[in-house]
C-alpha cells in the first residue's frame, strides 16, 4: 500500500512506525546487547539462587562424617567378582 506524501513522494509503509520503537531507539545491535544482558543477568541470578538453596541445605543439614554412619551389612562390598592381585 502506497500513501502520498505531502511533498508529493509515495511512502510504502515501511517506515519507522512499522519498527518496534526499541528497535528504532537503540538499533540492531544495541537490541542485541539489552538481550544478551538479559540473558547474562537471568544466568547469574540462577546461579545465585541455587549457590543460597546449596549453603541452606547444607546449613540445615550438614554432611554426615564416618564416625557418625552406623556400620551397614553391606560394607566392604564390591561389584568385582575376583579380589584384585
């Protein structure tokens, strides 16, 4: 579709009002750095939350050490079906 101009040029509707106005704002390549930030920042905020649910666990329930494990019926045992020479 082709729209007058008022100076008499025809425009053919690909202007910046069909441009997402972030896109018009900031560029191809500025876009392309906001996402990429925001893909760093959501990367980091992962790793923050499961580093604080990881200290909290162990907080809560801090590792178990050898003198604290019952003897098991079990120990000893191996998946060999020869001792090693």
């Amino acid at each position: 579709m082709t729209i007058p101009l008022a100076d008499g040029r025809l425009a053919c509707g690909c202007g910046e009002d069909q441009i997402p106005w972030m896109l018009a704002k900031f560029g191809f390549l500025g876009m392309a750095g906001l996402v990429l930030a925001g893909l760093v920042v959501m990367i980091l905020a992962g790793w923050v939350l499961a580093s604080a649910v990881s200290l909290v666990t162990w907080w809560r329930h801090p590792p178990v050490t050898t003198e604290e494990t019952p003897q098991g019926s079990l120990d000893g045992f191996t998946w060999r079906s020869e001792e090693p020479r």
